[in-house]
C-alpha cells in the first residue's frame, strides 16, 4: 500500500477549523499567504510519501541493532534524517535570528503529522 499525504484535507482543516484564515485576516501571519501554507504542507506531504513512507518496510524488515556499543538504523533512515534537517524541516518554529522560518505552531503540527503518517518510528 501506498501512502499518499492527505495535504489537500489538511489545509482545509487548517484555513477553516483552526482558523488559521481567520487570524490571518485578523492580521497574524498576515506575511505568509494561503498559497505559502499550501506550499509548505504539500512540500511536507511529498516528502513525507516519497522519503519517509518507503523506510517503513525496511524498518520492520532490518529494525535497529546495538552491536559494540553502537545503534545503527536500517538502511536509508539516516540519509532520510539528514536530507529532512538539510531541507530545513527540523527548523520551522526557530527564529529567522537561528536560522529558523518562524512558521506558526499549527503548520508545525500538521506537516510533523503528515511525517508521522509517513512512519510513526520517524515521526517520533
């Protein structure tokens, strides 16, 4: 099975439910458009089906091993981590002053939910 991150839904949920468009309107965030959120989860939801998902079987199949000491991870799960943190997905509630994107929590939350959905070991 395929996964498929559920962008579209979520940015619904975001805009209306959690009235993201709302404080937008209210002037929070005012600097980030709609099209910027859609941008930023659907950047997420790609790498979330497209890196993150397929370590999944491989996780199950190779799991982590503790030899001499040492955890190793299976196969492509700390090249995945790096290319995660090297796209900047590891700093987006720092501070623009710490090299981070300042992004409201909740387009936080929703793109950490979708890298969950992708695999829970990631997520976590």
């Amino acid at each position: 099975m395929t996964y498929r991150a559920p962008v579209a839904e979520m940015l619904f949920t975001l805009e209306h439910a959690a009235g993201l468009g709302s404080a937008r309107q209210d002037g929070l965030y005012a600097e980030l458009d709609g099209d910027t959120f859609a941008a930023i989860l659907e950047e997420a939801g790609a790498f979330a089906s497209e890196k993150i998902a397929p370590l999944n079987p491989v996780g199950d199949r190779q799991g982590c091993r503790l030899v001499n000491g040492r955890v190793s991870t299976p196969a492509g799960w700390t090249e995945t981590y790096r290319e995660w943190a090297a796209a900047g997905w590891n700093s987006t509630l720092a501070g623009e002053t710490h090299g981070g994107q300042e992004l409201p929590a909740a387009v936080w939350a929703l793109a950490r939910e979708l890298w969950s959905q992708g695999s829970i070991a990631f997520g976590l």
